[in-house]
C-alpha cells in the first residue's frame, strides 16, 4: 500500500469521533477480494454489502441523532475514495447510496426522515433525483409516474428517489411567479419500483445502475423534497453545501480512487516487466520513471484540491458564513477536472502495462474500463468548467493588496 501526502485530509478537517476511514480500509480488503465477482454480478456482493452495513458507511452522512455517523463532507469523501481504491464500481455504488441517504436526511421533511433512517431498520437510497418523471397533486402527497435510469446501488436499496415535475389536472408544469416549474424528488419503498434491467456496460459494470419506473404510485408529502433545494431542514453544515453541492461531490473521490490504484498498479507491474529496448526491467528505466513522477505529481495535486475546495466551503457554512459564489464553482471545477486527471493516469498506467491491462481479470483493465465511463457522466460534463470559470475569473479581478 503506498502513502498519500498526510495533509490531504487530516490537516483539513476535524477527526469525527469514530474513524470512519479505518472501517473503511477494513471494508477495502473484502472488497478487493470480491472486486471480479462484482463486476461479473453486475452488484455488489452480498459478503460486501454485509461488510458496508455492519461498518455503517451507508449513514456517514446521515445526522447522529438519527443514528448516523453525522460526517462532514471532507471525510465522507475520504471514505469513498478508500472503496474507490479497492474497487470503482463499489466505490461509485456506495457514493449514490451514502451521499442520495444523507441528501433525504437533510433535506425532506423531518417526518420522514426520522421514519427512513431514525428506526431500527435504517434506509438506503437509490435512484434518480433528476425531474423525468410527472406527478398531479393530491390529498397528503403525489401521484407519480416515470422512467428512470442509473439507479447506482439500487440491488441493495431499501428507498428508490424519483424525480418529478408536479403538472395539474390539465397536464400542464404547475409554474412558480418566477416562472420555474415545481420540480420535487420523492422516495418510494423499494416494493413500489418496477425494475427494468438493462445495465450492460463496458465499466462501472459492478454499479448496478439499473433502469426502473414508477407507474402512478403514491408518494406522501413526508417523503418528498424540493429537487433544487439549498435550504436543509436541518442544521448541521455539511447541509448547506446544498443538494446538488452534495450529490456532485461524491464523484470526485472515486475518481481519486481509481487513480491511486492505477498507480499500485503499474508500480507492481514493471518492476517485473521487461521489454525489448531496455536495459532492464521497465520499472528502472529514465522514461517510466520520468512520466510515473510527473503522473504522481498529478494526482497528488488533485487530491489536495479536492479536499481543501470542500473543506473551504464547509468552513463558512461552520462559521455561519454564506458559501460563496466563487467557492460553489470552485467545487464543480474541482469535481469535474479530476475526472480528467484520473483519466490521464490511468490512461498513463495503461501504456506502459502492455498486455497486463487488457487481460482479464485484471484490477488495472478494470481501472481502465471504468476510469471511460466515469468520464462520461453527465454532472461532469466540460461545460461545468466553463460555467464554473466566470466566478474564479471573477476573483482573479479583485484588487490585491
């Protein structure tokens, strides 16, 4: 196991009384040992969920009053890079459910919150929080019907979200004064939720990122949120980061994740490797060593700045502060370029692996496979790094002293 630089996370956050990134190393070694079976079950395996469960990352970021581990967002990411480093598809299903739990828990009605996540029997979520499907308005909740896709996690789901657009009896988007239609996210039992199938992938296949609809189900009003909210119900600050502030952040770590292990990777690989042309094995040549540098570099950098935007943001929030303009954007800046830094190193890794990466199984072709369709996600998309600029440009423009 390589070392990463100490100030990355424990100089930038305070230790929550239980350390949640040790169960996670722990959970990491039974990941890596189920890491092939995940991705030829298309799921998370049952040895794997039991191990995610008895250690509670479901609930990282779930309130301590509801039983949870009551995270700030530095280490709930921190968490999820450690499962990304075992294994990206579990890394990613782990994100949607731990990151979509804390989102309901924070923002949907205390009622039910308290009901999916205060008892005994704690809920997971999945699904898809985006408004494709449709709702009408009735007696103490909603009506919904849609199709949905990428339920990441959801074999092991006890909640499924749908995303809705409430329309009235017309058909017509119910609108605000501002002319913005009312868009909610609502939480069904996972018995009310048709699954379809249809996840065949060439990564991420272990994600389970099923297809599934939900035909005219009630939803009661305490299980249903604002879709674009960044008003929690509750006080803790990692809330205020608000419901896309949160969602977005979980990609970030599994792309750290993937990049570290496909360094681990390579390093094993060519201190072994011979190819014709060199002196000896690949791992001491200048050219490999030149690149495995610069590469190292890379990744250390990302990572520092992962961690450092979002303890910035969470800072305010803590103090009270309104989180800025510039800090928001920094965050989709951040998230969205280190899918392009995991990219490039696992791309790095891939070269100079030769035929140790496309044969399978393989932890490093399975890091190539997945690092392609990480990229591809559309919270990720490039022109998040354009809208991002205007506010970073912005302060760059502020007189300095």
């Amino acid at each position: 196991m390589t070392h990463t630089v100490d100030r990355s996370v424990s100089a930038l956050a305070d230790r929550a009384p239980v350390d949640y990134l040790a169960r996670a190393k722990a959970v990491a070694r039974i990941v890596e040992q189920e890491a092939d079976a995940i991705e030829r079950d298309a799921t998370i395996t049952r040895p794997v969920y039991e191990a995610l469960a008895e250690a509670e990352l479901f609930w990282t970021l779930v309130p301590t009053e509801f039983g949870g581990g009551g995270l700030g967002i530095v280490q709930a990411l921190e968490v999820i890079e450690e499962i990304s480093r075992a294994d990206a598809s579990t890394g990613w299903a782990l994100m949607a459910n731990s990151f979509s739990t804390g989102i309901a828990a924070g923002f949907m009605n205390d009622e039910g919150a308290r009901e999916m996540f205060g008892g005994p029997d704690r809920g997971i979520t999945a699904g898809m929080i985006m408004p494709t499907g449709k709702a009408v308005r009735v007696e103490g909740g909603y009506r919904v019907t849609g199709r949905y896709q990428f339920a990441s996690g959801s074999a092991h789901a006890t909640w499924i979200g749908a995303g809705f657009v409430v329309h009235d009896d017309d058909g017509n988007p119910i609108l605000d004064e501002a002319g913005t239609p009312d868009c909610r996210v609502g939480f069904l039992p996972r018995a009310d939720v048709e699954f379809l199938g249809n996840w065949n992938v060439m990564g991420l296949v272990g994600t389970g990122s099923y297809d599934y609809a939900v035909n005219d189900r009630f939803i009661p009003d305490k299980f249903t949120m604002e879709t674009f909210s960044t008003t929690p119900v509750r006080s803790e600050p990692v809330y205020r980061l608000g419901l896309l502030g949160i969602g977005v952040g979980g990609h970030a770590p599994v792309a750290l994740g993937l990049a570290k292990r496909a360094l681990e990777e390579i390093v094993r690989i060519v201190a072994k490797k011979a190819r014709p042309g060199y002196a000896t094995v690949v791992g001491e040549s200048e050219l490999f060593r030149r690149e495995f540098s610069k590469y190292e570099a890379l990744y250390q950098a990302t990572r520092l700045y992962v961690y450092a935007a979002h303890e910035d943001a969470e800072a305010s929030a803590r103090a009270g502060a309104e989180i800025t303009e510039e800090q928001r954007a920094r965050l989709r800046q951040v998230i969205t370029w280190s899918q392009e830094v995991a990219g490039e190193i696992v791309g790095f890794a891939h070269r100079w692996a030769g035929s140790q990466s496309i044969r399978n199984p393989s932890a490093l072709g399975r890091c190539v496979r997945d690092a392609t369709v990480a990229t591809q996600h559309m919270l990720v998309d490039q022109i998040t790094l354009v809208d991002a600029a205007t506010p970073i440009m912005r302060a760059y423009q502020k007189p300095t002293v």
